[in-house]
C-alpha cells in the first residue's frame, strides 16, 4: 500500500497581514458624487458583442470587439487569454499611458492587465468595458500584490503561501522590487527583470525564494498552471547557472556540492546532486533513491563538504558520500 505522501519544505516564519477596503470605484478626474461598486463578477461577465463606441474626451481609446481589445495601432490583444490576473488594492487608470492624463482611481478591485510593445513602463488595464485605460506599472504596490498573508497561510495554496517568503527577501535587500507581474533586480548599474508570461489561466509566474548574497546568486521559481521548476540564476553573468535544479538546494560549507531531492508527479523521490567550480554547476547524479511515491523527509544536512543525510519518518536514513564516485548508504 502506498504511503501518504509528505514532503517537507522549510518555508521561514510568517509574520505579515493586510487588510483590504470595501469594494468602490471613484472618478476622480471630474466632479462628480457618483461612485461604482466593481465585484469581480465582472470579470467572468459574458462580453459585449459588437463594438463600444470612443468616445469623444480620448479619441484614441481602444475600442472591444466581442473579446478582444482593439488599439489605434493595429495591436489588439485577446480578453481572456492574454492577461494577467491580480488583485489591486488602490490604483490609478489614465486614459492614455501619460501620467498627465485624466484618470479614474480604483480600489480593492479585481483587474486584468495587458503587455504594450511599445513600453514596458505601462499596461494595459481591463476592469469591465467601462471601466478600462493605462496603468503606470510602478504604482503596483507589493502591499496589494502580496495580499493577506493570513490568509496565504490557511490557503494551503504552494505559490500563495511562497509570497511570504519572496516578501520577506524583498523587504530585506533594497535591491529587488515587486510590481505586480514584474520582479526586478538592480545589480551593479543593470535593470534585470522577469515578467510573469500575459497568457490568461496558463499563466507563468516567478517567485524569489533565495538570495545568495556571496554569490551573486538567486535561487528562483517557475510557477505554471500544473506544476513548476526551480533555477538558480546568476546576477553577474545576467543568465541561469543551474536550471530544474529540484526543490530547496542545499549547499555545502565551501559551496563546491549542492543536493536536492524532488519527486515529479506520481514517480518515487529523486535526488540530484551538482558540483560547482567558478560559478559553473554540473549534474553529477539524478537518480532515485527510494521506491515509494511519496516520502516524508524529517531532515536533511551537509555532515562535512563531502557528505549529507537525508532523514526520513518511514523509510529509515540516506547517508551520501561524494569522493571519486557517488555513494548511496542506506541505515
């Protein structure tokens, strides 16, 4: 019979929360007293069929056509599968992608944003049909990105309860900064930036889980609509050093090994092991190391910088030695 499956991560403690506002819209560009509720039902609303005419204060408003986002350029872009989905707290809509237009100011709001080809500065913002315009994508709070974390906890949602890790990074180095679906990276006079993929449900996200100091380093997340994989990616050489590299790496003392166990869908738990020299890290074992599926992991450790063990609740202990071979001793 097969075991339950468990597998342990150390995620570090959590300590923050955010509480969120009613749900109102208000125009701030003129004087008026009405406000509107947005509900996020409007977001899955069947959309209107034909076209919304422009109207007449922004001529260059793109107009919908059915699904799609018709802009005065030829670019368009599809409603449902070329977004990405977040939650804003408070945020400013401009009719044009110029911080000197009118706008309208949204708070606690479910939005849809789309990539523009001709910035990366500003998104494209869908709330409803009417409700609609330009986003400046650095008034992105991390506060409304990273949401209630008390509720990341009890949510049991991986990528949910991994923003508490990549929040705690970010607040900590003054150099890494979250706008919504862009994590970016000063380091020595470079911008590096890593945009979440605008591709609707399948979506591809990056989480900071790590950051390597000495180094250089980040240890990073991909997040995919089923699964996700881990990379190690090098700030000074502005590339990944180490892709699929597992779950939680684990280093050694002098940084010349690094282990890490993973199990890829229903198969048995997997160990990989890489050495490093120069920055440079080379597989040298990818292989099973236990028969059953799933494997409760109690502990796992460099006893010097040739050798780890691996604790188990059920399965017993793992005890690896690296020298001019790889062995794999089992007590």
């Amino acid at each position: 019979m097969k075991k339950v499956i468990f597998i342990i991560i150390l995620i570090s403690q959590l300590f923050f929360g955010c509480k969120r506002n009613q749900n109102t819209i208000i125009n701030t560009y003129q004087e008026s007293d009405n406000s509107t509720n947005i509900d996020e039902q409007y977001l899955y609303s069947e959309s209107i069929e034909g076209i919304i005419v422009q109207d007449n204060i922004n001529s260059d408003r793109p107009i919908i056509i059915g699904d799609v986002i018709q802009f005065s350029d030829s670019y368009s872009v599809d409603i449902w599968n070329e977004h990405c989905y977040y939650k804003i707290d408070n945020i400013n809509i401009y009719e044009t992608y110029n911080k000197e237009s009118n706008f309208q100011k949204i708070t606690d709001s479910n939005i849809k944003l789309f990539k523009l080809p001709y910035t990366e500065d500003w998104l494209y913002c869908y709330v409803t049909n009417d409700v609609r315009g330009y986003i400046y994508i650095y008034d992105i709070s991390k506060e409304s990105f990273y949401g209630d974390f008390e509720e990341n906890r009890k949510s049991f949602n991986f990528y949910r309860m991994l923003l508490i890790r990549e929040y705690e990074i970010i607040t900590k180095y003054s150099n890494f900064r979250r706008y919504g679906p862009l994590l970016e990276i000063n380091y020595n006079n470079t911008v590096i930036r890593f945009w979440d993929s605008f591709t609707g449900e399948m979506a591809q996200r990056y989480q900071l889980l790590d950051y390597y100091e000495g180094t250089n380093e980040i240890f990073i997340r991909e997040q995919y609509y089923e699964g996700s994989s881990n990379h190690i990616y090098n700030l000074r050489l502005n590339n990944y050093v180490c892709t699929h590299i597992g779950n939680l790496p684990i280093f050694n003392e002098r940084r010349s090994f690094v282990f890490s166990t993973y199990v890829f869908y229903a198969d048995p738990m997997k160990l990989k092991i890489f050495s490093i020299a120069n920055g440079i890290y080379e597989n040298i074992l990818d292989v099973k190391i236990f028969e059953d599926e799933y494997i409760n992991i109690i502990n796992q450790y460099w006893i010097n910088n040739n050798e780890f063990i691996i604790e188990t609740e059920e399965n017993g202990n793992l005890l690896v030695k690296i020298n001019r071979n790889i062995e794999l001793i089992y007590e």
